[in-house]
C-alpha cells in the first residue's frame, strides 16, 4: 500500500523601485483577504553564504514575516521584504487549479509595492512517499535512490542522495533530492522527493516573462518527476 503527500510552492524575490515600506504587507493583505482571510506575524532564521579572502561564513538573521492563510490553511501567501511566496500543502489540486492563486498574489503584490524587477524566481515540488512495508525496495518505486556497492552495509536506515542539473544554457538549474522522513507510524517507510526549479542567473527573467518562466519549470519538474519514479508507483498512486 502506497500513499503520497505534497507541498508546492513558488517564490519571488524582487528588484525593489524603492526602500521597503512596512504598509506593504497590510496594504496586499487588504486585497488578498477574501481568499486568504487568516492572518499571522512570524519570525524567520535566514542564512547567507558571506565570502571573504580566505574563508566563506555563514551569516543567520531573523527577519519578520507575514502569512495569510485560507480558511482551512491549506493554501497560504508569506511576504518579507522584497520576498513573496505562494504555498500549497496536501490535498493539491491540478496545476491548472493552483496557478490562479500564484496569478492573483503576482499582481497584487506588484500593484502595491511597484518592483523595479525579479531577482529571482523559484518553484518546488516536495513530494512525501508512504510506502507500508518495510524495509522497502526503493528499486521497485524509484530511478532515482542511493546505489550501495557489494561490500558496502546494506541495512541503510538513512539516505540523502541529490544532483544539480543546468536548464536553458544556464540561466536555471533544477536541484532534484531524495532523503527519508521520520515515519508517522511503525512499519513504514517515508521518502522525500524533493524537487526544486531555480533561476540561476539573478535579474534574467523580467517581471513581464514571469509567468512564461515558471510554465517552463513546471514542465521540467513535472518530468523530471515522471523520470523519476517507475510504472509500479506511477500504478500505485493512481490506485
């Protein structure tokens, strides 16, 4: 028996025309709440790469964010500065169903905060497998899994294996990862697939080809994740 969980999202990082205002939040808010009507403040632990002459550190800052939820918190929008995501968890409708959402958050947010631009652009599919039976033979539901040699242990409880590969002459790449979950209950086996579309060159997408971007980093995770799994678990999530 197989089941299967997701959590998509998009995110924007943007060119801003002038310094942050802090008005932004409530002013998109305001035009966002008949979808999205739950309101929340958080913070967030963000980390940097610095680079220096001999060394590459790595910086962490919490910054304050906003969330607005629909009512049954399924669907969600997060802004900072400069930064605007679109989340969605399971249940996931069809893509044709999420992307209005996607459309809606875009252009409010631009209508209100007047970017100059994008810097960056991402979108990610993380898909939760849930397979009762264990040990699992991930060969019989996966292309893509960790290879263990003869001689090596074979009871590997924990695994991490991921690539990068580069998209559109590289101005994308698409980082495609698999790692295992803690189970929900015993005998049973849970594995991330983690899939993750980027921009690599920042400012190569202009806010106008947005959406032109992201129609092609569906297309390439939807088949990177159809390469990614085999007919026996194509099979078992359609049962």
């Amino acid at each position: 028996m197989l089941q299967s969980d997701n959590h998509k999202n998009r995110s924007f990082t943007f060119i801003p025309a002038e310094p942050w205002d802090l008005t932004i939040p409530g002013l998109v808010y305001d035009r966002l709440r008949s979808r999205f009507p739950l309101k929340q403040a958080f913070k967030f632990l963000e980390s940097e790469a610095v680079v220096e002459e001999y060394e590459v550190r790595q910086e962490f800052r919490m910054t304050d964010r906003m969330r607005f939820l629909r009512e049954d918190e399924k669907a969600f929008v997060q802004l900072a500065p400069d930064l605007l995501s679109i989340h969605h968890l399971d249940p996931y409708p069809t893509w044709e169903g999420f992307i209005p959402f996607v459309r809606e958050a875009f252009e409010q947010y631009n209508e209100v905060a007047r970017p100059k631009g994008l810097r960056r652009i991402g979108l990610r599919y993380i898909n939760r497998i849930i397979v009762h039976d264990c040990p699992v033979m991930l060969e019989n539901y996966l292309n893509f899994r960790p290879f263990v040699g003869p001689g090596l242990p074979q009871n590997v409880t924990d695994f991490i294996p991921g690539i990068q590969s580069s998209y559109a002459e590289g101005r994308d790449f698409l980082r495609l990862q698999l790692t295992t979950a803690e189970p929900v209950v015993f005998n049973q086996t849970n594995v991330l697939l983690d899939l993750d579309y980027l921009l690599a060159q920042p400012e190569a997408v202009s806010l106008e080809k947005a959406f032109d971007w992201i129609d092609s980093a569906h297309f390439h995770i939807r088949e990177a994740f159809e390469a990614a799994i085999t007919d026996r678990l194509r099979e078992l999530f359609n049962a």
